[in-house]
C-alpha cells in the first residue's frame, strides 16, 4: 500500500527498454548523439513550438535552479508561492545557482491570483538601488498541493508579468498531471498562455530521473547551456537522459502514465470520502490526495504497512478521533487491489 510519493515508483517498461536499447556501442558525450536530436525535434513537435531550446537535466531541482538562474540577476527577486517546491524543499539552490536572487511570497498557499502577484510585485519599487529587483515567477503545475492553474488562469498570470517586463517560469514536475487533468495541448499550458520557461517532468511520471527544461525564446539557450555545465549537471553519458526521454514520449506513454496515476487517486478519494471520520482538504484534481483521517484510522493504516505523507502529529498521542493531514500519492504502477485493500483497512 504504497501511497508516499511518485518519486518511489517504478519506471515505466518502455523508459527501461530504452535504455537497454541506448546501451550499445559508442555515441558522442554531453548531449552531441542522435537520440538527443530525436529527443529535441518530438518536445518541439509536443509543444509545437520549432524554435525552442530543449535541454535535460536529472533531477527537478536542477530544472527549476538552471531555469530560474537563466532568467533572473543575482539582485533580483523570484515571485513564487509560500508552498513551492523551490522555497521550501530545494535547500536554497534557486538563491544558490542565482547568485543571491532573493525569493518573494506571493498569497498564502499553494496557488496564486492575479491580484496578489501584482501587489507582491509592487511590493517591490521598481528601480529603488536599495530594494531588490523585479524577477522571473514561478508557477508551479500542478501545485505542491495537487491543485491545477486552468490554461485561463495561467493566461491572466502571464498577463501581470508581461505588464511588468518579467518573464514566467512554470516548474513542470507534475506537468504531465496536470495536462491529463485539464485536457489540453501542452502549448496551450505554457508559451500561448504566455509561459517563456517550463521544465517538463519525466521523473515522479516513470523515469529513472530526467527532466526537459525548455525554452520558448532562443535566446536563453547559450546561458543555460553554460550554467549547465558550470555546475556539473551537463551528463557525459547523456545517451540515457535522451534514451528515458524517448521512451517517456514514444507513443505518448508520458500522457497515458499520467492518466492511469490520476485515475488511481480518483479511486483512492472517493473511497476515503467513505471512511468514517475522514475530509478531503480539497478536491482531487491530479495524482496527490490531501485528507484528514483520524489518529486512530492512521495508527491502523501504518501499523499494517500502509506508506503515505503525515503532514500533522503526532501520531503516537492525542485524541484517537482527532483528524490529522495526510498526503495521498498514486503513481502509474499503483494497482486498483492495493486501494481497495487500503481503503477497506480505513474503514476498519
């Protein structure tokens, strides 16, 4: 019953005969090998958009840096969400691989509204010496909270930040979630909503670890091969990243993972919404499952295995029917027997 995280999953099996198939003989290094042309012309096509830079990186967190570096001054500031992943589970690597560039909160949760963008952005005096510098923003999609920006919302995010002169980033870990939840071509999620950067997850959706960091003007491309390389994220042995990323996207096996995974959660939350004592936070909109059980419900759950998120405690004192935050994540693997057995263990 393993329900912690999709970053605990298994590769999908057309990522790791990829692999197996990448694995023989030479190729050239540091991203020169046909699979990475192969790889830039179908994000290009997904995206449609031919003129766009594509680059890989392994890990989410080198994505969002290398991106925010790419687009932001050392004295600038970074408008992003109380919650989002480059605030509060990066270690301050966005500050790090910025050169100082400060972050700014903007709202209060997971998402954030037109409105609060501006005032967080006025917040800041546009050319006073002794303030930081307006910088990029950060979506992110879907959010930490499992919550989706519809394409409309995107679009009036942009709108604030072009009236500014700043460019969006949009920190994909989930991306593919969130476009199987809403439907939509990826274009119409990023550049035609008015995204200049996104990184586009392949690892918590069936990959070993690799992550697309695109950018929709050119102009950015040298930069961030640069940083890439200064802070050793630039693989010799490439051929893998691209081999992931072209078994993630042949056949579209990364939008058809996503379903199965939102799917997963859908089951999994309507059967909590049965259990005896449980609330959902929010509605489920992608893979992540926030609810409130009771004590009693997760001393049983994890007493037999059960493997999730507790995000309020303690477990082991207080109130048995005191209900306490948990996050609930399926990732494509997870099967409809094991959240049947999950959910008739919460039911006691």
């Amino acid at each position: 019953m393993q329900f912690a995280s999709d970053n605990a999953g298994p590769a999908l099996p057309q990522v790791m005969e990829a692999m197996i198939a990448a694995n023989a003989g030479h190729a050239p290094s540091y991203g020169a090998e046909a699979l990475m042309d192969e790889v830039r012309d179908r994000l290009r096509t997904l995206f449609e958009a031919p003129r766009a830079s594509v680059y890989l990186v392994a890990t989410g967190t080198a994505a969002n840096a290398l991106a925010l570096a790419t687009l932001s001054e050392p004295w600038q500031t970074v408008f992003c969400t109380p919650l989002a992943h480059v605030h509060t589970d990066e270690c301050n690597a966005p500050e790090f691989f910025t050169g100082g560039a400060k972050l700014s909160l903007v709202g209060d949760g997971d998402k954030m509204t037109p409105d609060a963008l501006a005032r967080a952005i006025g917040g800041w005096p546009s050319g006073d010496v002794h303030t930081p510098q307006h910088g990029p923003v950060s979506l992110t999609q879907a959010t930490e909270r499992g919550r989706v920006y519809t394409c409309d919302e995107i679009a009036a995010l942009c709108g604030v930040t072009r009236d500014h002169g700043l460019p969006t980033y949009m920190d994909g870990a989930r991306f593919a979630n969130a476009a199987a939840a809403l439907g939509c071509p990826p274009a119409e999620m990023t550049w035609r909503a008015g995204i200049d950067a996104v990184s586009f997850g392949g690892t918590k959706n069936g990959c070993l670890g690799v992550e697309a960091v695109i950018f929709f003007n050119p102009e950015n491309a040298w930069e961030f091969e640069l940083r890439r390389k200064r802070s050793a994220h630039l693989f010799s042995k490439h051929r893998y990243l691209s081999a992931q990323m072209l078994g993630y996207l042949a056949d579209d096996a990364w939008r058809d993972a996503a379903q199965t995974a939102n799917a997963r959660a859908a089951r999994l939350a309507e059967g909590l919404r049965a259990v005896p004592g449980a609330g959902m936070v929010h509605d489920r909109e992608v893979n992540m499952i926030f609810a409130r059980l009771p004590r009693a419900t997760h001393r049983r759950l994890m007493a037999a295995g059960a493997a999730y998120a507790l995000y309020e405690g303690p477990l082991d004192s207080g109130p048995e029917d005191e209900p306490l935050m948990a996050r609930f994540v399926c990732d494509w693997s997870v099967g409809e027997d094991e959240i049947d057995r999950f959910l008739e263990m919460a039911a006691g």
